[in-house]
C-alpha cells in the first residue's frame, strides 16, 4: 500500500537561465498546491548572468510561504551532477523535476501528486514546445520543433489523449522511494542521463505513467544555430551513450545516424561509378521530405513565408543529430 504523499520536492537546475527562470517562478508562484507542504530547491552551476540573484531575491521574498526554499551550488555544471544534489538535500515525499525553461499550468503539481496517489511511482504529461516571441522565423522554427519529424516520437512530445506505461517522461514526478532503489543519476551522461536514468527505474520494477492531464511547457531554441547545436549534442551523447547503456537507446534514437552513414557511404561509391544508391536515398528522402513539410504547412493556421524552408531545416536537423551520434561513438 502507498503512502498517501503530502511534501512536494520542486527541483530546478539552472545555468544562466535570467531570461526564463523569473517566470517559471512566477509559475510556481501561482500552483494550486499549498505552499506549505512545497519544498523548493534551486541548484546553480556557477552562472554569470544574474540567475543566482534572482534565486536570492525569491528566497528572501517568499521563504516564509513556502516549507523551506534552499539554494545549492553545482561545481560540476553538468545537469545529472546537479539533480543529484537535489535528491541529496530533498526531504519531500515526492520530486518534480522542471527544466529552467519550462512554463507550468497552475494545477501542474496538484495533478502530478493525485497521479503518484493514485499508486503510480512516477509519472509525467504531454510537453508541448512554445517560443518567448510570435514572429514568422521562430513561428516556423517551433513548426519544426513541434513535429514528430523533425523532434521524434515520444509520448511526451507528441501527446496522446491515453494514459498509459512509456519508457520515458519529461518534467517528471518521482516518488522518494525510486531515488532510494534505483540510485542517481549517472554523471557521466550529459544529455541522456534521464533515458538511462529511467532504463534503470524500469529495470527495479517501476512502471512509469503517462498522464495526459498532466501538461507542461517548453522554450524551444530561438535559433536555427542553436537548434541545431542542440540536436547535434544530443546525437553526440546517444553515441557516447551506446557504450554505456546500450539498453536505455531505441532504434528510432539511431535513425539520423543510419541516414547519416548512407549518405556517407552512397556519396563514397560514387567515385567507384555506382550511383543508383545515391540516387533512391535523396530521392526517397526528398519525397518523403517535401510530403510531410507540405502536410504540416497545410495544418498550420498562422502560415507565413518562412515556412517554404521546413524541408531544409528538417535535412539539417537530421544531418546535425546523425553527425553527433557519429562522433560520439568515435569518441566513446
């Protein structure tokens, strides 16, 4: 039988986050949930830009509303170094682990905790991407984010109106007890620590529910630049991490690297004059390319110019991300 959890652990990792990190406490400021029975926990990792202060002045503000407000330094900076010492200091029966970019509906953690008492360990909802500014180029850039395409194929990602056991969640609830079973988090893993992390949660025996009323969101990259940088290091770490946990990696996870590898290679046995297999790879790419940029304009409301250069960004989103995998295994 579980005990019917009442302390909430709310855990933030940030690293120069002054942009977003004032309104996702502006969030937690307006949660349901009683204030009394929310522990906050901020974690910085040496940030240059103000973010400390502004974890400071909400200390100083609010400590008194809320069970305790602790403020942590990361010395390693890496995010898996950081929820570790989050689960260090924790005294909440559960956890909520929010990235410093998201933004929270204001029943967000009154509907994670009904999930975890209603006997579920750990539990997460649909994350859907917004932008911090409506204007035609990151309109477009969200579009791409927002596809399965060009994003994968989570349950979180693209949300499903079931609720039922996944592999994986973003901006989860854990129960104490999974932390006390399952370990850490593996600091050696900077991108992909929450796919072992949640490998090994499912390997102790805990299931992990996707509840669809529990919603969250998420600022995507405001540039193509960093988009793709983004991409490219989470290909990297899927390479690095093939070493480590090969069971925590899908197919799907490996798919920008196949694609990768055979433009590598059909580009290769071009110079031997075998060209058929460049010419089915681009052109099955390209139509399948040009179909689904064409299906997803035509759903989108708010279309603008911008939007002719989805197929482009697609073929750079996957080039960037199958190159990292690349050189990630490389440098194992």
């Amino acid at each position: 039988m579980f005990r019917i959890a009442q302390k909430v652990t709310f855990g933030v990792i940030a690293y120069n986050e002054h942009r977003y990190l004032p309104d996702l406490l502006d969030d937690l400021l307006k949660q349901t949930y009683p204030k009394e029975n929310i522990e906050l926990i901020m974690v910085d990792g040496g940030s240059s830009d103000g973010t400390w202060q502004i974890m400071e002045n909400f200390r100083e503000k609010y400590q008194t509303e809320y069970s305790e407000i602790k403020l942590l330094y990361n010395p390693k900076k890496v995010q898996p170094a950081g929820w570790n010492i989050v689960i260090c200091h924790m005294t909440g029966d559960i956890l909520l682990r929010i990235d410093a970019h998201a933004r929270l509906p204001e029943d967000f953690i009154e509907k994670n905790v009904a999930c975890i008492n209603s006997g579920e360990s750990v539990c997460g909802g649909p994350r859907e991407n917004i932008i911090d500014e409506k204007t035609n180029w990151k309109s477009m850039l969200l579009c791409a984010e927002r596809s399965m395409f060009g994003a994968g194929i989570a349950y979180y990602r693209k949300g499903t109106e079931k609720r039922k056991n996944v592999n994986s969640v973003f901006h989860g609830a854990y129960r104490k007890e999974v932390f006390d079973k399952a370990g850490f988090f593996n600091e050696g893993l900077v991108r992909t620590e929450d796919n072992e992390f949640h490998y090994r949660i499912r390997k102790c025996g805990y299931m992990i529910c996707y509840n669809p009323v529990i919603k969250s969101y998420y600022h995507t990259r405001n540039s193509l630049r960093g988009m793709i940088k983004q991409k490219f290091l989470n290909g990297f770490w899927i390479g690095k991490t093939l070493f480590i946990c090969p069971g925590c990696i899908s197919f799907f996870h490996l798919v920008p690297f196949g694609f990768v590898l055979a433009i590598l290679l059909s580009t290769l046995i071009i110079y031997f004059g075998i060209t058929w297999p460049a010419k089915v790879l681009w052109a099955s790419y390209g139509i399948v390319n040009l179909l689904i940029s064409t299906a997803i304009i035509m759903e989108t409301r708010d279309k603008n110019i911008y939007y002719i250069a989805l197929p482009i960004i697609f073929l750079l989103l996957h080039t960037g991300y199958g190159i990292g995998t690349i050189l990630g295994i490389l440098k194992r």
